[in-house]
C-alpha cells in the first residue's frame, strides 16, 4: 500500500512479551450494588452530570456479552475489580453469592483464554467502612486484610495475578485534598493517615495472597502488586518555590507509595525511615496508571500540598483538559525501571474522548514508546486500556467517555468505536501495519 504522504505515523511491531487487553472497576460498570459509598454519594446528588451508579453498564447481568466483546477485540488480558460491600455488606458478615458470580465471570474469562489481573479495592468501598473513618482507621488494615483473604481463599485457584489497591494516591487525594470524593472531607492529617494504613494493608494483603496461594498448591506464578497513578511533574520556570512544591508533591504523592509499598519503608510524615511492617519486596510487578502531566506552581495551600497543578500551555488536550503526553509514559517508565528493577504493568491509560477523534493516535502513541522502551530492555510486560467500554466516572459521571466500545445508557447497546477496532486489529497481529494506519489514523 502506498504510504499517504503527510502522516507523521509508521508501521512498527509490538514486542510479543506484551500482553495486551483492557481494564475496569467494579462500581464503574457493574450496576445493582446499593451498599457502597458512591450509591451513596450519588443517591446524594453529589454527581457533577447528575447521573448515578446504580445501573451503569449493568455488567453484573452482561457480563457474557462483555467477555464476547474482549474476544472480538483479541484480548489477551483483562483487569477487573471486586467489590468489596458486595462481598462484606455488613462489617464482618460475608457473603458467598457474589463471590459465586465472580468466580463464574472469571471462568468465562480462562475459556476465552483472557488472563485476569484482580483488583481488591478501586476507589469504593462498603458504606460501614467509610462511616467508621474509611482508611483513617488503623482498623481498616484488619478489615482489609480480613476481605482480601475471604476473596483470594474463594477465587485463588483461578486468579494468579491480583492488585491490592488502585492508585492509593488518587483515592487520598481526591478524599482528602481536593475532596471531591465522599466523604468530601479535606484534611491533611487524614491523608497522611490514610497513607500509612493504606500501606499496612497492601503490605499485609501481599503476604497473605502469596500464603493463601502457596498453601493451594501454587509455587510459582503468583503475581501481587499495587496500581499507582503516576503522572509527570514539570515546572515551567524553575524558580526556588516552584522545585519546592514539585518535590513536595514528588514526595506525597509518588515517592511515600513507592517506598511504602514496594519495599516497606515507611518514610516522613508517615514514619521516619524505619520498616514496621518488615523490609522486603511487596511489589512482583510495578503497576502504572499513566494519563498526564501537569505543570507545577507554588501555592500557599498546605492542603493542596503546596502545589497549584496547570497545564501545558499549547499542548493537545482531551475532554476532561488533562494533557495529552506519550512521552511522560516513556520518562516515567525509564525512570522507575532504573530504581525498582520491577517488570512494568501499565495498569491503566486512556483518554476521555467522547467523539472519537482522538483515541487511535492516542493508542498509537503509547504503544510506539512502549515498543521503544521494549528495544531499550525495559520489560514492559502488559498494556491495559482504560477502559473497555465507557462508565461511570466518579464524580464526573457517566457523560464522561473513555470506552474503546460505546455504551448507549438508555438501550445498553455497546458499538466497537473504529479506536476500538484499531485497537483490535493491532492486537491480533501484535503490529501496527501500514493499512491500519491508512484506515484508522489521521492524516496529521
Ligand atoms: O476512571 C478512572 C479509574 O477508575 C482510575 N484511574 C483513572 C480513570 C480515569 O479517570
């Protein structure tokens, strides 16, 4: 096929250890569930669209239909999440029929030869848990714990590879800095504590899932690690107060998870250096969820971590204005690779793009500096997009369009969007050919 002159786009081969495949959460798609936080946030009205979770992309009753639309877009892989309050309603008092439905949900995926990485906590949580502090709680560890070894005892056999906790630092931030999240209630304190038990748990829950797993007869393959939102900080004149705040936010929202919870070390205001839960590896996989970078200046607000968060002046936006900036993937893979040595999970990237236009060179962008980092020995080992269909996004609402496939509310019709279909066909054939370019991406 001859090559379309003014296209900045080339053919390339993805790296064939890359497991492609894409990623949800429980809430998000779910539908039915009336005992977690965001019914209730929604019931509230809290919603900024004014939609609600209550039936979102009713999953919990297409989930066969969903798992035929990964086939269709060969995936190999498939992130989901438990939901906790469907597990645990009432604080201590479990439930085996969710856990029923989650096991058969997981079969269909292993017949369709989908590998699923599970996640325990994403974002909600039970009603009870919140009302008792949430993770402001110390006994929010044990609660944790306690959930995460009922659903790993049920469900081990079939899952090797699980996620603990979902971007802990987007989860702290929304509910405590920004609070936009419920309880919508900012405090500093209480993101700090938050952080500290949010570390305890997944340090906890990472030794109980490798015992539960070994105890069942599973030597090798067990993989356990944490999703982090990571996103690149820059600043835009480098002035003594705007390195500060970009430190400071380094800091407490990249540098205490890190430490914390790949290797135990509980660093200030969290602790002072020592490891009170051991000193280990509680990371198999370094797990990534990148969508942006912000650029940096000094605030007053100590709440806001001293940091005013702005974007790049000039720069490609999507819908909801983040940034959009493959290379931040690049900088912070490289990066992390260098200091942890972990096999890298990208967890989650996509964009909100409610028309389309955008996606597919989206999806070429990352995948072109995944292969490169690939080339360079960085073992980048899966790609999970966010997000397989469109869903309720938190506080933003179900308006807010991030599916490779679209979802209509009213009929619950899914339709593949031709990103989606990019997305498909590259990886079938593990390569983003000149033909797929020609039918998929735009000319500029
Ligand atoms: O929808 C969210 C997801 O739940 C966590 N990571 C970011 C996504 C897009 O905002």
């Amino acid at each position: 096929m001859p090559k379309r002159e003014s296209t900045r786009f080339e053919a390339f081969n993805l790296p064939h250890s890359l497991l492609l495949g894409s990623a949800t959460a429980s809430v998000q798609i779910e539908g039915g569930d009336i005992t977690n936080n965001w019914y209730r946030f929604c019931e509230q009205g809290k919603v900024k669209d004014g939609t609600h979770c209550i039936v979102a992309d009713d999953h919990w009753n297409r989930y066969e239909e969903d798992i035929e639309l990964m086939k269709q877009l060969n995936h190999k892989v498939y992130r989901m999440s438990i939901e906790w309050s469907r597990i645990e309603p009432e604080r201590g008092k479990y439930l085996e029929e969710p856990l029923i439905h989650y096991r058969a949900e997981i079969q269909k995926l292993l017949d369709n030869n989908i590998q699923p990485l599970v996640t325990l906590h994403h974002f909600s949580q039970p009603i009870w848990f919140e009302d008792m502090g949430g993770w402001t709680n110390p006994q929010s560890v044990a609660c944790f714990t306690c959930f995460a070894e009922k659903v790993v005892s049920y469900l081990g056999d079939l899952v090797a590879e699980w996620i603990t906790i979902n971007e802990p630092n987007v989860y702290l931030e929304s509910t405590y800095s920004s609070a936009i999240f419920p309880p919508e209630k900012p405090s500093i304190i209480h993101y700090f504590k938050g952080l500290r038990n949010m570390t305890a748990s997944h340090i906890e829950a990472y030794k109980r899932i490798h015992d539960i797993r070994e105890k069942m007869g599973f030597d090798t393959g067990t993989k356990v690690g944490v999703a982090l939102h990571i996103r690149v900080f820059d600043v835009q004149k480098v002035s003594f107060l705007s390195k500060l705040s970009q430190q400071l936010l380094e800091h407490s929202f990249h540098i205490l998870f890190l430490e914390g919870m790949i290797n135990g070390k509980f660093m200030f205001p969290i602790g002072f250096g020592g490891y009170p839960y051991g000193k280990g590896i509680y990371c198999d996989f370094f797990g990534v969820n990148y969508y942006s970078r912000d650029i940096v200046a000094f605030s007053w607000n100590p709440l806001r971590l001293f940091a005013e968060l702005q974007v790049n002046k000039g720069s490609e936006i999507n819908d909801m204005g983040w940034e959009i900036y493959p290379e931040g993937l690049y900088r912070i893979c490289r990066k992390y690779w260098d200091i942890y040595a972990k096999p890298i999970y990208i967890t989650e990237n996509g964009i909100c793009d409610a028309t389309d236009e955008q996606r597919a060179a989206f999806i070429y962008d990352h995948l072109k500096v995944i292969s490169r980092l690939v080339e360079e020995g960085v073992p980048v080992e899966r790609y999970y997009h966010w997000s397989l269909m469109d869903n309720f996004e938190w506080d933003e609402g179900l308006q807010r369009r991030f599916g490779l496939i679209e979802v209509n509310y009213e009929t619950q019709e899914r339709t593949i969007r031709r990103s989606g279909q990019f997305y498909g066909e590259l990886a079938r054939e593990c390569k983003v050919t000149d033909a797929m370019i020609e039918k998929f991406l735009p000319m500029s």
